[in-house]
C-alpha cells in the first residue's frame, strides 16, 4: 500500500524556482531590447537636431585653362609615389588647391567631388567643408520601394575642424569640432566620429594604399599638407586604445548595469519562492 507523499519533499520538487529563472531570461531580453530600441530612436532626435534631410552639394574645383598646374601636380604626384617605391627619402607638400584639384581631376577620388573640400589649412588643423550622408530612422518602405524596412537619409552638412594623421597604414583625421552654421553638434556624436578613416577605402588600392603603408609622417606646416618618408622615423599617433575603447567602455557599463538589475531580478525571484516553500512547510 501507498504511502502519502511528503508535503516537503512535493514542495521541494516545485518546478516554480526552475520556472523563474527562464521568465527573468526572459523578461531580462525583452528589457535589454527595449532599452535598445529607446536608445536608438534618442540618438536618431539627437542627431535630426543638426542634420538635415537634403545634402548641400560642396563646390568643386574648377580645371578649366589649368593644364600648365595640372600637369606641375601630376608631376610632383609621381615623382613623390616613385620615390615611395624605391624606399627613398622624400617629402610632399600640398596646399589647399592642391588636394582640392587633386579630388576633381583623380578618378579614384571621385566619390569625394562634391561632398568634400578643404576650405583651408591653419596652423594646426584642416577646415574641411563637407555633405555626409548618413543613415536616418528606419521605416517601413512605401508603395514604389523595395524591401519591407528602409531609412531616410539625414546629411550633416557642416565643417570639420580635423588634424591629419597616420594609423595602421592610412591617414586619419582627428576630429576636434564640427561646425553646422546655426546648429550645436552632439559631442559625443564629434567623439564617436572620430578619428575619421577617411582613407581607409583606399588600404588595398595598389597605388594610394601601397603609398600610404609607406609613409612615416603627416602634418600641417607652412598651411600645407606635408607627408613625407623619413628613413628610421617611427610613426608618431595620438591614437591610444583609451580613444579606440572609449565605445566599447560605454557598452559594458550599460550591460554591467543591465546585469546587476538581472541579478537583483533573480534574487527577489528567489527570495519570494523560498518563502513560499517555508509557508507551504
């Protein structure tokens, strides 16, 4: 004959506490959803705040009657790329019409016409007007457009105010401001932003890239651009992991923060079940 089940050892196999824990898992991803989603939409509010929704085209430099200056550019051009190739010592000094030539007659330079120009070169910093285009809220598409989800572009037509530098065999520009007449630029959006891997399309080119792994230095002197090769001259950045890991820091505060709201979601799970098991006992 059967004995009755004991109370504690039924209460004991109560699957409420196992069950717990899959509905904090649970409740846990839907939190972290949420907060992301939130926070997606309060950077897109931050960022329509300088942006607009119409690229504003940035002036190209006229060749017109130019061929003596044009063929003087090409000529230092490659006189300083063949001096790259042969590990030679050599150095390039060009000045604001000069890179801004460069971008309307090059062909690998094309993408730049029209969104980018070097206003001017100070005694430390380029004045860069520009007309970037970047990824709006997304949206579900309307009746002509492909897909299901899509996004309006937001332009930030502005200028930076940048540095020039050399990482990991390209030219970085170290952003310190951006300036859109009438409007204030995020700073943590001038932040994320920089340093600006303007060349980085470029790192495998076997002309530009090729030329770039070889350099040794970049800086603004005289209001020019100057990118030399020195022999024994080790590349100097200001680029630290600090700057490079600034992001990353910011993610794992936030999950560190999510975690412990987890942790402490669990606990008061927990506690609230063992109670129950000692009333039941």
């Amino acid at each position: 004959m059967s004995t009755p089940e004991d109370p504690a050892k039924a209460t004991a196999r109560s699957p409420f506490a196992g069950c717990a824990i899959f509905i904090c898992v649970g409740l846990m991803m839907i939190f972290l959803i949420v907060v992301s989603i939130v926070t997606f939409y309060r950077q897109y509010h931050a960022i329509a705040k300088f942006t607009d929704d119409q690229p504003v085209p940035v002036a190209i430099t006229s060749t017109e009657g130019r061929e003596a200056e044009l063929n003087q550019l090409a000529e230092r051009l490659e006189t300083f790329r063949q001096n790259l190739v042969d590990d030679k010592d050599s150095t390039l000094a060009l000045s604001a019409d000069d890179l801004n030539t460069a971008l309307a007659v090059y062909e690998p330079l094309k993408d730049f016409r029209g969104t980018l120009r070097v206003e001017e070169i100070g005694e430390k910093n380029l004045r860069i007007a520009v007309s970037f285009p970047l990824n709006g809220k997304p949206r579900l598409t309307r009746e002509g457009e492909s897909g299901i989800i899509t996004t309006d572009r937001r332009y930030l037509n502005g200028t930076l105010i940048a540095q020039p530098e050399l990482f990991e065999g390209e030219m970085v520009l170290q952003i310190s401001d951006i300036q859109v007449p009438g409007k204030t630029v995020a700073k943590e959006f001038i932040e994320r932003m920089s340093p600006h891997r303007i060349t980085e399309r470029y790192k495998d080119d076997p002309v530009i890239g090729a030329s770039m792994k070889k350099l040794t230095g970049v800086e603004i002197s005289g209001g020019k651009l100057v990118l030399r090769r020195k022999g024994g001259e080790k590349i100097v950045t200001t680029i630290t992991d600090k700057q490079v890991d600034a992001a990353s820091g910011r993610l794992f505060r936030f999950l560190g923060v999510a975690a412990s709201i987890f942790l402490i979601f669990v606990a008061g799970v927990l506690f609230l079940g063992l109670r129950k098991k000692r009333s039941d006992a």
